[in-house]
C-alpha cells in the first residue's frame, strides 16, 4: 500500500480486548484450577499411554486454562483454541457440536489483519464484541444466522469491502453451513453504506471474487494471521 | 392437501451447484462451483456424461438446452459461454457418441450470470456482471454465434434472462432491483418496460406458460415474489407493465428462483433451503405447500418443473450448495 487511507486510528491494547475471562470455572477455582488438572493428568498416567490423545487434550485444555489463569495479559492464542476444539472433535466425534456464541465469532474474526495496518480488526475495534449477533435457537439440523456489524476506522474508507470479505470468508470456511452470514456496516459508519451492504451479502459476487486470485491473495494475507 | 415428495437425491457435485435443466429427450444438465457440467438421465438417475472439465476456468453459472436438441449452452464465471453437442455424422446410434465442445462464446467483460435460448432454438440471450445482455443469433449445428444485439440499460449486473414462450420477448433480472422487458423491434432489441417495486436485487423471472395473458413472476432478495401483467401494448416501442399482485410471503431470506409451470403454478426457493408451490385460486394466490430444508441446512439455488414424461407425473428439480441436485414428485390432490 503506497498511502495510508488512515493514518492515525485509535489502537486499542490487546489486553483491553474481550476474551472469555468470566468463564465460571475460572471464577470458581481461580488458582486451584492448575492443581486440579495437575492431578489427573497424573491420574491418567497411571492408566493410560503416553500417546493416549486424551492426554494430549488435557495438555493443550492445561496450556489454555493457564493463559486464562495467568489474569489475561494476552489474548488466548487462537490456534491452541482451534487444536484443542479440532482434537476434541477427533476424539469425541459423536458428541455434538459446542453452541456457537457471539465471544466464538469474535475470537474468530478478532485476528484478522486489518489490511492496511499491522494490526488486528479486534485492535482497531473494526469488529466489537457488542456488535455480534448470533440466532441459534433451533437445533443442530436447522438453519442459524450470525450478523456482524463492522465499523470501519474512518466513513469513506475504501477498504471496508475488502474487510468485509475477509470476515465472510472466514466465518464461511469456519462455521457449518447451516449458519447464514450477514455481514453489516454499522448505521452511520460509512458513506456508502447500503452499496458496500449490498454486494457483502450477495452470495454470487461473493463466490466470484472467491475465484479471483488476486483478490484471494490479498484475502489469504489477512486470515494468516488468525492460524 | 397437495404435497411434494422426494424421489432422488442425486450427489453429484463437489461444491455449490447453481443450475440445472432436462430437455426433452429427458437428459439433464448441471452446473457447478466445481467447474463441471454433468449430464445425467432423468428416467434412470444415472450419471451418462461429465463433459470435458477443462473448457471453463472457474463455477459453471449457467445451463441451458437448446429446445429439441441435444445442444447445451454453459455460461460461466470465467466470462465465457460454451457449446456443447454431438457431432452425428449418420453412422453411428447417437447414444453411444460423446458430447463435444462445439464452440465457445467470447465478448462479455466477467462473470456469465445466465444464459437462455428462445423457443425456437434461434437466439440464445447471455448476461453478466458487466451489466449488459447480449443476443446472439446461432446456426443450426450450434458452431457459430453471431451477436446481433447488446442491450446495456441496467445500472449494475445482470443476474437473470428468461425468453417467453411464443412471442419475441425477453425478461432481464438485475442488481439494480428491477426487470426489464426487451422486445424485437425489427431486427434490434429495444427495452419496452421496466419493472420497478423489488426492494433488493431481482435474482431470477419467469413467464407464464399461456396464450392467453402475457404475465411474468419474479423472485428477489428481498424475500417476496410478485407477478406482473402486460397491461397494454400499442404495438409500439413502449409497453405497459403493472404490478399485479405479490405472492404470500413464504420466504423468511432471498428467493434466487421462481418457475411457472405448465399446468399454471409458480414455485419458488432459495436462502431459507424451502420449496414453495403457489396456486391461482379465485380469491387470489394462495401457497399451495412448502417443503423446508430442500438440501439440508444448504442454500437452494434454482428450481425447475419438468415437462419429460408422463402427463400425470409433475416432477421439479432443486439445485443446492450441497451440491445435490433432488428430484421431488409434486402430488396436486
């Protein structure tokens, strides 16, 4: 990029970022929590092989819950979150499926890079917690819808279809198909407001600049920093 | 209570599948994110033919048959149309030939939204996100197109072309959240009328299959399906279009596909994965049924009555972004 559209946006700490820290268990073991999964890894020892993948869960749920003991100086890495969901599903494939809730989106779309900035749609406070929308009331076999509400850094940036991009394509290859996804600029954020709305929920336009590789590129470029 | 009934589910894509026709030897065509177009027998469900998967370069959009032919045209996000035929040099029993790319169709700017042909097989209509409608005027092999009109009225991408039944008259759905009617005013192309009420993009239109009216149904994003009337046509350049009704709301998100069907009622889906079947009744339309989660918990993208067969057997094919293509019966009574 040759020009910054904005310069100077307001960055907030990683720090000040919403994460899953009032999770109960935390509240209610608070630094006992590392004692207790402590021990019945060493249970476990006792009854089952090294390579035993319920071992390896609890340690990944270990090197998790130790971030989030640690009072949250930083955001829970989002790969450890993503190995320990994909290992458990390898393990307990017969259990459903987690709900998914607004706090899961947004550690979702948090990471992605904003393309201009080296920094975080969560850092810049493009994407907020507050502006998540999740309907997932009817089951595991019936449709649900998520609606995101972007704010883009300044009214009459250029970019904020390309962000919206970013945060479809990514909720698309993460989320089952029976989520609809609507992708919003927040009222009164962007000049163009209903145009940039228009060809974000267009499903057709979408799948093409999916086929664009340029397009794909600059895509790709942004979520690489969610894995 | 009339009702639909799924006979096949027939898996035959890797991703999305966008479109799908029968022609009336009762083969019929599908198109794909995958790339691939597949030709599959209606009477039997098998898989005949997966044509060469080289000739487009990204989703095949768009399927038509030529009528009474065995001529298929493809249009495709790769901005190109192509021909696909057997090449009978008398000999041989046609079955047993392998469908051939007979030409391909270069002059739109990107992606192939759509393509039609009339019904008499002469003209085939191809649109694009370049916002234009070209119609090309092709031979009797189905080797050379020649365009003989672009229309280029819309504001922004054209999504859908249907022609009507026995008059020269096309419909065009747009981006632009309006239908427009183009008629044969000797020789040229011209825009008769405009259809303005949809208050989201217009994804897909259809006439009425009758001699009598000239009416046409349209399905939107904004989740309604309206019919519309041709109210007065002077012989004139301009003709005059209302709005006649709006079907019952039955879609709770976009509806990317409506067809009438031959007996006179109007199907339609999309977003919300639901088949809906609309009847004419006297007090107005009425919504005959609606079959929910068509392909699962995936989008439904085009649904089609089909004319193959029996007279007593009403059948429709769905096409959805699982990538099946589903056969229902519909049973009136």
């Amino acid at each position: 990029m040759s020009e910054f559209i904005n310069e100077n946006p307001d960055i907030l700490d990683e720090t000040l970022l919403p994460s899953r820290k009032e999770d109960i268990t935390n509240e209610l073991f608070g630094d006992a929590l590392g004692k207790i999964t402590h021990e019945r890894k060493r249970q476990l020892l006792q009854i089952g092989s090294v390579d035993s993948p319920v071992l390896k869960n609890i340690g990944l749920l270990d090197k998790l819950l130790n971030q989030q003991l640690s009072l949250d100086e930083t955001v829970p890495d989002l790969t450890d979150i993503e190995t320990a969901t994909e290992s458990d599903e390898n393990t307990e494939e017969e259990e459903e499926e987690d709900p998914i809730d607004a706090q899961e989106i947004y550690d979702l779309i948090a990471h992605i890079s904003d393309p201009e900035h080296p920094l975080t749609l969560g850092q810049l406070a493009v994407v907020n917690l507050a502006d998540i929308e999740v309907h997932d009331t009817n089951g595991k076999d019936k449709m649900a819808e998520v609606i995101v509400r972007i704010t883009p850094t300044i009214t009459h940036c250029s970019l904020a279809t390309l962000i919206g991009l970013g945060i479809r394509v990514r909720l698309e290859r993460s989320l089952s198909p029976r989520f609809r996804i609507t992708i919003l600029l927040k009222k009164g954020t962007h000049q163009s407001e209903n145009q940039v709305n228009k060809q974000l929920n267009d499903k057709e336009r979408v799948a093409a600049a999916c086929e664009n590789d340029q397009l794909l590129g600059v895509v790709s470029k942004m979520l690489s920093t969610c894995k | 209570m009339a009702g639909l009934k799924l006979l096949k589910s027939l898996a035959l894509h890797d991703d999305k599948c966008w479109s799908v026709d029968v022609n009336n030897g009762g083969i019929m065509a599908t198109g794909s994110t995958d790339r691939k177009i597949k030709l599959v027998d209606i009477r039997s469900f098998q898989i005949i033919e997966e044509l060469d998967d080289t000739a487009h370069k990204k989703t095949v959009r768009s399927v038509a048959w030529r009528p009474h032919s065995n001529i298929l045209a493809a249009g495709s996000f790769d901005s190109t149309v192509s021909i696909w035929g057997k090449d009978d040099d008398g000999y041989n029993d046609e079955n047993d030939l392998e469908t051939e790319l007979l030409a391909i169709i270069e002059g739109h700017e990107n992606e192939i939204k759509c393509v039609a042909w009339s019904h008499d097989g002469e003209l085939l209509a191809t649109c694009s996100r370049d916002k234009s409608v070209w119609i090309w005027e092709a031979d009797e092999m189905g080797e050379e197109f020649e365009c003989i009109s672009v229309l280029q009225e819309h504001s922004q991408d054209v999504k859908h072309v249907i022609w009507h039944q026995s008059l020269p008259l096309l419909a065009s759905s747009s981006y632009d959240d309006t239908v427009r009617i183009w008629k044969d005013c000797d020789d040229d192309w011209e825009c008769c009328a405009v259809l303005n009420g949809h208050e989201g993009t217009v994804w897909s239109s259809d006439f009425e299959k009758s001699n009598s009216n000239v009416r046409l149904c349209s399905g939107s994003d904004d989740g309604t399906v309206r019919i519309w009337c041709l109210e007065d046509d002077n012989g004139e350049y301009e003709q005059e279009w209302i709005q006649e009704s709006i079907l019952p709301k039955a879609h709770t998100r976009a509806v990317y596909s409506v067809n009438w069907s031959p007996k006179g009622y109007i199907a339609s889906t999309g977003s919300d994965g639901r088949l809906v079947i609309y009847k004419e009744s006297e007090d107005g339309w009425i919504v005959e049924c609606i079959h929910e989660l068509t392909h699962g918990v995936y989008e439904t993208n085009m649904v089609k009555w089909v004319e193959y067969g029996s007279k007593d057997v009403i059948l429709l094919i769905t096409a959805g972004d699982d990538g099946h293509v589903n056969v229902w019966k519909f049973d009136e009574n």
